[in-house]
C-alpha cells in the first residue's frame, strides 16, 4: 500500500504541483508526427503576462510558459529582458496554431505579432519546433484542464 501512495505522490507532483517555474500543466501538440507532451507554466495575471520568461536563464527541453490571455485578439510580444531564444507559438482558442516565430532573438525589443487573432501564446526552447516537427495548422490539446 505504501508503494502504490508514494507512487500516486510522485505522479502527482511531477504533473500537478508547482516547482520552480509555476504550476504545472501538461498539454500536447498533435503534429503530423505524433503527440509532442510539454510541461508548461500557465500565466494569466497581468503581471506574469507582462513579465513571461524574463531574467530566466534556463528552461528544460520539455517545459514551456502558456500565456492565457482570456480573450481573441491581435497579440505582439517581445524579447526585453528574455535571456534565452524562443519559438513563440501562436494558438487559437480552438487550439489551432496559427504561427510560429522561431529562435527569436534574445532581448530584442522588436515587436513579434499574432497576426490574427488568438488567445493563447506557448513559448518553449527556440528551435524546438523545428526538431519536433511542430507546424502552423497543428493542435495543442489539454489547454483547457
């Protein structure tokens, strides 16, 4: 019995509870080849909108920051202050992506927009979405959850 807590434990704070990036939520991206899980910080206040993956200096392969912003619109994001190069992913509500802005550059304060419409931004290692085959048209799923 012991063994079967200690591993419901384990699942538990490796999928659900906060570590040093945030909450943690696992969603995945359907490509042409095959599910891509990713562990990812969900920010939705003003604050952690504002700030993103500023001043950080590492990020796991597997994790990424899913910016909810609530509503559908024309959204433009920028580098200030953000020490890595990302792929900024761009997602409908239906979970659609319907950008990608790949290896963006390191504190560039160039404004990096939507283009259309969109709910969601998943930002995650800049050049992932090339090596796993992440494209515009794919879907996210477990956004929701």
């Amino acid at each position: 019995m012991r063994k079967i807590f200690t591993y419901i434990l384990v699942l538990f704070v490796f999928f659900y509870a906060p570590d040093s990036y945030g909450a943690a939520k696992k969603i995945y991206i359907k490509t042409k080849k095959g599910a891509v899980p990713f562990i990812v910080e969900v920010v939705k206040t003003p604050d952690k909108l504002a700030s993103g993956l500023m001043f950080r200096e590492s990020l796991p392969e597997n994790r990424g920051m899913l910016f909810d912003f609530g509503k559908e619109k024309v959204r433009q994001m920028w580098m200030k202050n953000t020490l890595l190069p990302l792929d900024m992913i761009f997602i409908k509500r239906s979970g659609r992506i319907v950008k990608i802005s790949e290896n963006t550059e390191p504190k560039s304060l160039d404004l990096i927009s939507s283009e259309d419409p969109v709910r969601f931004v998943l930002e995650i290692n800049g050049g992932l979405c090339q090596r796993l085959g992440i494209k515009k048209g794919d879907y996210v799923r477990n956004i929701f959850r």
